[in-house]
C-alpha cells in the first residue's frame, strides 16, 4: 500500500521527497503540504503555491532505466488530467506537451519530474501541482482554477484521493504494456494538433505545426521548410 505523508509547509514536495530519498527510503510514496515557500515548475520556473491548491509529490523506485523515466510524464499527466476531469466536463479538460493539464485552453496543472539516485536503486520523483482554488495571474500562459469553473471546488485531499487513485491506473498501464497506450491516451487529450505553435528553449525558438508525438515522447512539429523537427525539452506556446 503507498504510504501518504502530510505537511502543513514544506519548502517544496518534491525537495522533500528528495531528502526521504537521501535516507534510503524508496517509496512508493506521496507528499502533500498546505503550502510551500519554494515550490517548483519545469526549467526552474516558481509554482505559485497558494493554501487551498494541490501540492503533493510521488517518489517512486523505477523498475526499468532512467531513459524511459520522462514516459512518466505523460502517466502524470493523465492523471492529473482525470483529476481535474472529476469535477468539470472531460472536453473542457486537454494536455500540453510535454506535461501541462489545461482547463478550457488555460493551465491548471502542472508535473515536475525529478530522478534520483541512491546507491544502487533508480528514483523518480513526480510533482504534481493542481490549481483548485486559486491562480496567478501573471504568467507566460493564461492560468485558471477548478473555482473558475466550480462554485466549491474539492479540498486538496479530496483532490489527492482521486491523483493516487488514477496514478495507479495509468502507471500499471505503462508498467505492463509500456507507452505505446500512454500515448495514445494522451494524444486523444492534446490541445492543439495541426495547429501552429512556437517552442521555446533559452534564446531560441522554433516555429512549425504541430505535427504528432513520437514514440519516445518527443514532440513532432513540421516547420516552415517541410521537414519534421523533434523536441525533447522547451516551453510551448500556440500562436493565434
């Protein structure tokens, strides 16, 4: 059974993970706070961390190489993306590549993945942020919250019996048939394909269509030129 620990403030979920980790605990297990004071999102971005939002991190020992550990980035994000599905209709519900969950085209979660090692056991570490009763406002992309939508959204423990709950499903999907129905689902979730996007990693950008997921979870895009461009990490934004 996968233990769940509470807090009521932690620098960050993922960071605490990290140091049970460092004690040679290899989970499974949750961590949920009520709030961080340095909660993290991909690239080193701020997650806003307000009382009343999910904030809650897995650690978890991988059975298969760290190479195939961002597949579970797209496990999280299918079950965030259920999560959020409880409460609201499933069309208003999409994903973002390469681990976003948006609510009617706007962020309202999002997966951090970490790995870890221990002597000699491979950890991963899957933060997982969900807005359910606020948001910030000043964001590279539009954010939201279930409260938007729902005029009492769940408490975060509620919002983390339904996150465990569907994290079992999913990953035991992945675990016994490995990504190809992953992908699938996803792809059946994504915002956006055929439409133009713009991705950016540091000072560069890249332009094109988005075109499919590849096998390995990389990003499919058809620039200007005909060619497909794969992306394995960068921030993407859909152009109007």
């Amino acid at each position: 059974m996968t233990e769940i620990r509470r807090y009521e403030l932690l620098d960050s979920t993922n960071q605490e993970a990290r140091r049970i980790a460092a004690k040679g605990e290899y989970g499974p297990l949750w961590v949920i706070a009520e709030s961080q004071t340095e909660g993290r999102g991909r690239r080193g971005h701020n997650w806003i961390s307000y009382p009343g939002n999910l904030f809650a991190s897995l650690l978890v020992e991988l059975e298969s190489p760290f190479e195939t550990c961002g597949q579970l980035s797209f496990v999280a994000a299918l079950a965030v993306s259920d999560v959020v599905a409880e409460y609201v209709s499933s069309v208003e519900v999409s994903v973002k590549w390469p681990n976003d969950v948006l609510l009617n085209q706007r962020k309202v979660a999002g997966v951090l993945l970490e790995t870890v090692s221990s002597g000699a056991a491979s950890l991963i570490i899957i933060g997982c942020g969900v807005n359910l009763a606020h948001y910030p406002r000043d964001t590279d992309f539009s954010a939201t919250a279930l409260t938007e939508i729902v005029e009492e959204p769940p408490s975060p423990e509620e919002a983390l019996t339904h996150l465990v709950a569907a994290w079992d499903t999913w990953y035991e999907i992945w675990r016994k048939s490995s990504f190809d129905p992953i992908r699938s689902a996803w792809l059946a979730r994504a915002k956006g394909i055929g439409e133009k996007l713009t991705v950016r990693l540091g000072g560069a950008e890249i332009q094109g269509i988005f075109e499919n997921l590849g096998d390995d979870g990389t990003l499919l895009i058809r620039t200007k030129s005909g060619g497909t461009e794969r992306i394995t990490t960068g921030d993407v934004f859909f152009m109007d």
